[in-house]
C-alpha cells in the first residue's frame, strides 16, 4: 500500500496546500490500469481479496505509489495480461496512459512508472469443452 506520508499540493497564487494520500492516487491509476487494451487484471492482495468476497470493489489493488528521495512519485504497476500480444508494447501504452491520466486528474507527474508483468491469462476454449463431454460412469451395454 501507500507510504502514510501525505503529498502537498501548494497553490501558487494564495498560498494555500491541498495533501493527497498516496492511496487516492493508487486508485486512480488502478482504474486507468484496467481500462487498457491487454490488460485482463491487477493483482491483488489479502486485504483486496477479502474486500472482493464481502462484495466491495479494491480499485487501488496492484498499485503501490511511493515517494522516493527526491520528493518525486515512483509508481509499480502489477498487472495479469492476456496470453498472444505484444508485452512491450501493452506496458509502454501502461505508462503513457497512466501518466496522461494523473496529470489531468492532479496535476502530478510520476518519476517514474514501473510495469510488472505478473502473469499470462490464456482464454479458455469453449468449443473443445462443449464437444468432448464423456460420462464419468459409462453404462454398461452388456446384456
């Protein structure tokens, strides 16, 4: 999850600061993430898997926003995408879509945006399902 430091937002005209948890930004870039072409999930944890059985959504899962040394934001993005495309290209549209998305949502730019690729999803083969149904106990036609 996030780092309990908040980020401070400081307004140039008036002097006055805006702090966002680091959580709020996971979840915007959570559900960025899972918009993309490719991308079939985020990966989750306990927390977000209890969240899931108890029937509320965890938009921020697979997403952890730091800040590192330097003041500057550093996210890792942990994503399932589906088996057959191309993982270079889906992680570079990650990146540029995640950083197009919070800079319109607040104005804050990431240092930098680190994809994990966590694992393959293959689709499942419904026609070789419906075709080869055997019975578990054959009758028998012996008379």
């Amino acid at each position: 999850m996030a780092d309990s430091s908040k980020i401070l937002l400081s307004g140039e005209e008036n002097g006055e600061q805006i702090k966002i948890d680091p959580s709020v930004l996971e979840v915007i870039l959570g559900i960025a993430a899972e918009k993309v072409d490719g991308v079939v999930s985020m990966r989750g944890n306990l927390t977000s898997g209890i969240k899931r059985v108890l029937g509320h959504s965890d938009h921020g899962k697979g997403v952890n926003v730091a800040v590192d040394e330097d003041g500057q934001l550093v996210a890792d993005i942990y994503v399932y995408v589906e088996s057959g495309v191309n993982v270079p290209t889906i992680a570079m549209g990650l990146q540029k879509v995640l950083k197009a998305q919070l800079v319109q949502m607040t104005d804050l730019t990431l240092k930098a945006i680190n994809i994990h690729v966590v694992g393959l999803v293959f689709p499942e083969d419904e026609d070789t399902e419906e075709n080869e149904t055997t019975e578990l106990f054959p009758k028998d036609d012996q008379e």
